[in-house]
C-alpha cells in the first residue's frame, strides 16, 4: 500500500517549511492493555501476532515517509517479542521505556517497581544495543504530587520523562504544567526548577504560548477525533510560535480492524473507536505536512545540557 495516497488531501500542507520539526512517539503496547484500568481486572495476555504485524505496519509507513520516531516499549513486550524491538532498533528508530506493564505506576508498590524499570532499562539495552535514556508512563499516569517517579527514574540513570499532559482529559493531565521542556519539581512537578537531574517533555497541546490549560492535540485518540484539517491547523500554529512539537501514536489507532467492540466499557469503546476509520488518513497526512524526528533529535540541546550536568 503507498501511503502517501492518504497524503494527498491535506490542507494547504504546501506552507508548512520542511525544516520545521517535531518528535514522533510510538507507545508500543498491545491494546488490550491500554484498556481503562478496573478494579479486580485481569490482566491481558500479550498478542504476540498483533503486535508483529501492527510493528511492520507502522515501521512501513515511517519508512516510506522517512521519519525516524521514539518508541517508548512496555516491558512485557520486549519479553514477549524481543525480536520486533530489534528490528525497530535496525531501522534505526530510538527505544525508550513505556514501563514494566501497562498499569499506572502507583498501583505498584515502590521498591519492586524500581527493581521492574531496571530489568527493562537492562533488557532494552541487551536487545538494541542502545542506551535507554527516556521513559513515559502508561495512561500518561502521573499526577502533580507524585514527583516520587520522576525522582526514581533520575536515580535509575533516565535523562528525561515524556509522561506530562499539560491539559486536562477524563482520565489524565496536569492543566497548569509547562508547555515547555522544562525540569520538574519533585515537590509539585505542575511547577518547574532551575536545573535538575531529569528533563520533563510535555506532550504537545494548543496553544502552546497561553497561560490557560490547553487543548489536547498530541496525537492519539485526539489525532483521530479531531478534524484533520483543524488538527493540522493546531499544529501550525503551535511550529509558528516556535514550539517543537512532542506527538504520539498507538498501533491501534492505525487499526480499525483490531476487534469488535463486544463486551467492552462504554469508556473503551469511545477510545478505541472514534475516528478510528480516519486514523490511517490523519497520521499520513501528519507525516505528509510535518517533518518529524526521535526525541532524542529534535530536543537534542536539553537532553545534552542534562547529561552534561548530571554525567549520565
């Protein structure tokens, strides 16, 4: 399938300057997992098939557009299919950490998670040969008192976190955090520090300049549920004000064939389908309008002001 086909009808994509950049993310997850978590819920078994061929699906789009992106792997993942990380790794996208499993880090008792994000950081590394530098938390699951995690993953040896929302959503988000990559305050990380060990990068939201929360445009359910002409439009203005932009992306919502809805929550059936029809449209027109690259490029000068300062 030649992607670009869905390329074609994005809006006026001719004024967006080519050097304009943002970075990419992948959260690489089966979609069970993402599912609302539930008291008592049984934990969902890893696809291995699924996420193989969901893997080559993405792989081969960010190949004919040629843009490199953050994948940010769950841990049960790499257990479960530590070949198609590799293979992520030789098309020379960068691996981060999405955590052991898809459970908010809070639900997990402090000292056995610490002990969980270090095997993945050390099988990560095994697999790929890279050094595991970045983190994000499942369900973007991290509140503004809860800088204990950012303070753990600073102590394991991460240079940055990607899990703040600076929005507010049903589920997630912190509406007065920085729109900016900016160090947290593990005290209340809503608010930021001078320096510090770790460099938080928000998800993009819009506007990017304003003082007032703003709307959730990072990509996602919200890549698919907005306009594809709104959404691009968003996105412009956030490049124009001279933000770079931090956009992510699931496997399922490039997959509008992934399952049927039965026996799922009202909640998991509004995530998991809305926009999904449009979801391959919108993320080839992303990638046909925007230039996109891994974390690791585009936020390059923190990162290194980071390891500079702390010797990682």
């Amino acid at each position: 399938m030649n992607f670009r086909e869905y390329a074609r009808d994005a809006h006026d994509s001719s004024k967006m300057q080519p050097s304009c950049h943002g970075a990419l993310t992948v959260d690489l997850e089966d979609w069970k997992n993402a599912l609302n978590p539930k008291p008592n819920m049984k934990h969902a078994e890893i696809d291995e098939s699924y996420i193989r061929e969901s893997t080559k699906r993405i792989l081969h789009i960010l190949e004919e557009f040629e843009t490199k992106a953050t994948f940010f792997v769950l841990g049960e993942v790499a257990l479960a299919v530590p070949e198609t990380v590799k293979e992520i790794s030789r098309h020379g996208h960068e691996i981060g950490s999405h955590s052991p499993a898809h459970v908010p880090p809070r639900n997990i008792p402090r000292d056995k998670y610490r002990s969980l994000v270090k095997r993945d950081v050390e099988l990560l590394g095994r697999i790929t040969g890279q050094n595991i530098r970045g983190f994000r938390a499942p369900y973007f699951a991290v509140s503004r008192n809860e800088g204990w995690l950012l303070k753990m993953l600073a102590e394991i040896g991460f240079v940055y976190d990607s899990s703040v929302v600076p929005s507010w959503t049903p589920l997630y988000g912190i509406p007065n955090a920085p729109k900016n990559p900016y160090y947290p305050d593990f005290n209340d990380i809503s608010k930021q520090t001078p320096g510090g060990p770790i460099l938080e990068l928000p998800v993009s939201v819009w506007p990017s300049w304003s003082t007032l929360p703003g709307l959730p445009v990072g990509g996602g359910f919200f890549m698919r549920l907005w306009p594809s002409k709104l959404y691009l439009q968003a996105l412009r203005g956030n490049i124009r004000s001279g933000h770079a932009l931090n956009l992510y992306i699931h496997l399922a919502d490039l997959d509008q064939d992934k399952m049927t809805g039965d026996g799922l929550a009202l909640s998991d059936r509004v995530i998991q389908y809305v926009g999904i029809k449009k979801g391959m449209r919108n993320f080839s027109q992303l990638l046909g309008t925007v230039r996109l690259g891994t974390i690791s490029e585009v936020f390059s000068q923190q990162i290194e002001a980071v390891r500079n300062h702390t010797g990682k």
